[in-house]
C-alpha cells in the first residue's frame, strides 16, 4: 500500500510539474514533459503529434483530488507540501486554460526577444517558434526569422512616434519594430494583425521570451553541443552564437530557422533527464522569470487571457491607489547590441511641489576596431546585412527615451547633459481606462562615455510613496529616492512600490 502511494506522490509530483509547465508556456520543455508523461501513463503517441493536452487535463482532476488528500501529507516533504499548496490555488486556472487549448485548431507563437537591442516588451523581436495545436494536440513546432513573417505582410500601419523618426523609412510600423507599445497586450494586438495578414492566421496567443531567460536556463540545463555548427552554447555565448551568421538572417534564408531548430530540439533532449527535485527546481525558476517579465504571455481569448491578467503573466501598466508612478522605457533605435554594455541609475528628487528624474547612463561599449570593419567589409556586398552593418558599424547607445507618469504631471523641461532638448512627443496614453502622459526624446551615448537626461515635473499633490515599473528586458537598475536631504538606495529587478525617505 505504502508503495502505491508513493507511487502516486511521484506521479502527482510530476504532474504538477507538467501542469505548471503548460500554463506558463514553456516552449523548450514542452515536447520533452511528453515524452516523460507517456513513459508513465504508457500513452501511444503517433508521429503526427507531439503532445496531447488533454491528458493534461485529465491529469489536472487527478491531481486536484489528490492535493485535497490529507493522508498524503504524512509522506510529503515541506517544499512538496509548498508545492502541494501551490497547485491548489491555481488548478482551477490550468483547468481553464487546458479547456480552451482543447477545444479547437489554433496557432501560438514564442517571440524570442534579444535585450541587447531593448524595446519596449524586452527586446528586438529577431525570431519566433510557432506552435501548431488542433483539437488538443500540438502538431508541430517550428521556427522561423521575423523577417519572413514581416516580407509576407503588404498593408500598411502608421508609426508611432520614435518609429517613423527613426526606424520606419517612411515605410510605417513593420513586424520587427511592432513591440513598440509600452503595455505587452497593445502591443501583442499590434503584431497579430501582421500575422492574420499573411499565411498565419488562427494565432491565438503570444508568449514573449526574453534573451536573459534564455541564458538562465541554459545556465540551469548546462552548455548544449550543435554538432551541424561544431560550436558549444553556453549563457555567456547564445547572443553571439545566434548572430554569427546574421549575413544569412534575413528573408529567404533557412540558416537562422535550422539553428533555432536545433538549439530547443537539444534544450528538450536535455529537460527529458532532469529528475522529478530539478523539475519542481525548473518550474520555481520559470515562476520567478514570469515575476520579472522575462517571459510574458497574451491571448486573445478572453478565457486564457484572465488567467494571464490575474495571475501577472505580463507587464500590465497601472497606478495603484494613493501612489505616484513612473516608467522609464527605453528603445534601441541604433539597429545594434549596445545594451548589452550599458548600465544606468536613477535618482528621483522630491519637493513639494516638483519631481526630478535623473538618469545617469553610462556606455561602456569599446569602439568597434578596423578589423572588424576588415571583416564587415569582406561580406557580399548586396546582401541586406552587409549594408547594414557598415552604416551601423558603432556600439553607440541611440536611445529613444520615454517617461510615462501621471497624467496630471506637469513637464516643464528635458535636459539632456545640460542641454535643453525639445520632446519629439507628449501624448495622452489611455491604457485599460487609465490615463497617463507619455514624453519621448532621443538620446545618444557614444562609445566609453558617460551622459546624463534630466527630466522635471511640476505635481499638483504630493504623496508619500511611488510605483516603479521596470522595463522588461532591463537588468536591475538602481533607484534613489531623495527627500528632504534624505536618501535611500533600492536596486529594482520588478515591479515596486517605495515610500520616499
């Protein structure tokens, strides 16, 4: 009896591994959880499916029973009980979300956003995975180059400010600049109708994934061999990996899709081994990515979509009550990887009846060396790449600055290292029936050099604390608060409210 239910434990254990897993999206384990779920429930699986969701959900009654179990607790370890706790308060929301992905065709797409290059969601949408699902079964997973998606795409999207001053060409908003709303939901409504204009249609969802995820759980997994690359990728050297070959990155070409392909194909060889400890360890890292926005999930389905909204599966700007607010976002408007080399901190200054942000950037780029021009200028010389890297063969930091506070805040100046600089724009953002004020300008920080933005805001009330959102894609930054010659230091990785000193 005892080994029955032992029996039962791994294999509740396991399942709310799987359940977790399933309702944060994680496209590298996926396929593998199958794999380990047919072994125990002995399922046959035909080649035409990768996995079926609705064991998952029959799996979901099972567990919810057993998590009610009391006798069970007798053999559980403290974090299992944690773990037991946990499933508990979300099973009804799995239930909800296996329901609807059960129900009928439908298509979600996995963004990989590179933070080197940071936009408003995370980062430059490079790449994407688009997961097949009909009738319950995910079908097919396959990767493709933003690029391909965006050639398909004929209409035509007015640009928002930054946009058309600096990366449109007249052209209006394309697919590979459409993450650029600071809310992730206006912006995931801003890229599918790119995607319902050409041969993707039927796409229900978004998941966005962050570089730094990415580099996190290759930490977690371990380096993984390509062997059709002859190269090791490891969390120092994904980034650089994935753009070794940019030359072929762009429409047309299949090196980038066959790389990606092979990379997740060994990311869920290498899950499949993990032991039940190091999946519940998986799934509490995942958690925690979620908590700091390097994975953000949207659906179009209302049903899906509450459980992400509830559940802050994503970045959702909002102003909690009797507080201040601020977000800073940045964009990289200088088509290269400079962020990977710059770090800034914030102070913010209050008086009673004026705020100052001050932002200090500081760019330790190295200016690019001749041999790397040597090697740009080697490359073919019609290929869209090429032409590109010569004009931006620089590692300044081009940065299109908003700063989005409450609505009755007045601005009465920008200073951009000392300088008066004019707003490209000042809009009214409404954002789920909320209002903000949004201010962009550009700033530019060269190579190895320090530079400082300076923004001030007269306010018609003063309150005690303020709400800090953090851009997806930042590393933490640093926040000073100053008040009445008082100071305090708060190293921001999320979301959070501060009482000023």
């Amino acid at each position: 009896m005892k080994k029955t239910i032992l029996s039962l434990v791994c294999l509740l254990l396991v399942g709310v591994v799987l359940l977790g897993l399933v309702l944060v999206k994680n496209i590298s384990g996926i396929k593998a959880f199958s794999n380990q779920l047919r072994s125990l429930t002995k399922q046959p699986q035909s080649d035409q499916v990768i996995f079926d969701l609705r064991t998952l959900l029959e799996l979901n009654v099972v567990v919810s029973k057993l998590s009610e179990n009391k006798l069970l607790s007798v053999f559980l370890k403290k974090d299992q009980k944690e773990l037991l706790a946990r499933l508990q308060t979300i099973s009804s929301d799995v239930g909800s979300v296996l329901s609807e992905l059960s129900d009928q065709e439908q298509r979600w797409l996995f963004i990989f956003q590179n933070s080197n290059e940071l936009r408003a969601t995370g980062g430059f949408m490079g790449s994407y995975a688009i997961v097949e699902i009909n009738e319950g079964k995910i079908i097919s997973i396959n990767t493709e180059d933003i690029y391909d998606a965006d050639g398909q795409f004929n209409g035509y999207f007015e640009a928002p400010s930054g946009v058309k001053e600096y990366l449109s060409s007249g052209k209006g908003l394309r697919l590979p600049d459409a993450n650029w709303h600071i809310d992730t939901a206006k912006s995931a409504e801003q890229i599918l109708p790119f995607f319902a204009w050409g041969n993707k249609q039927n796409v229900k969802g978004i998941v966005f994934v962050n570089l730094e995820f990415a580099k996190k759980l290759l930490e977690f997994l371990g380096p993984i061999e390509l062997t059709d690359y002859n190269t090791i990728v490891t969390q120092d050297n994904l980034d650089e990996v994935l753009r070794s070959r940019r030359d072929d990155f762009f429409p047309g070409s299949t090196q980038k899709k066959h790389m990606l392909s092979q990379l997740l194909t060994q990311v869920r060889l290498k899950t499949t081994s993990l032991n039940p400890e190091q999946l519940i360890l998986l799934l509490d890292f995942i958690q925690n990515e979620i908590s700091q926005n390097n994975l953000q999930f949207y659906s179009n389905n209302q049903t899906i979509d509450a459980v992400f909204e509830k559940n802050k599966m994503r970045q959702i700007v909002n102003i909690p009550d009797n507080s201040e607010f601020l977000y800073l976002v940045e964009s990289n408007v200088g088509i290269n990887k400079a962020n990977k080399a710059v770090s800034r901190q914030v102070s913010i200054t209050k008086t009673p009846n004026q705020r100052t942000v001050t932002i200090d950037f500081t760019n330790n780029n190295k200016r690019p060396t001749i041999s790397k021009l040597t090697q740009i200028t080697e490359l073919e010389t019609t290929s869209p790449a090429t032409q590109e890297a010569k004009i931006n063969n620089h590692l300044a930091y081009v940065n299109y600055q908003r700063v989005v506070v409450p609505k009755n805040w007045e601005l009465t100046s920008v200073l951009f290292q000392n300088t008066t600089v004019e707003p490209i724009d000042q809009e009214l953002l409404i954002i789920d029936g909320v209002e903000f004020k949004q201010i962009g300008f550009l700033v530019v920080i060269p190579e190895e050099k320090n530079a400082t933005a300076q923004i001030l805001f007269n306010v018609p009330e003063s309150l005690e604390q303020i709400y800090i959102q953090k851009q997806p894609g930042l590393p933490a930054t640093n926040y000073v608060l100053e008040y009445n010659q008082n100071q305090e230091t708060h190293t921001i990785t999320n979301n959070l409210l501060l009482k000023y000193p």
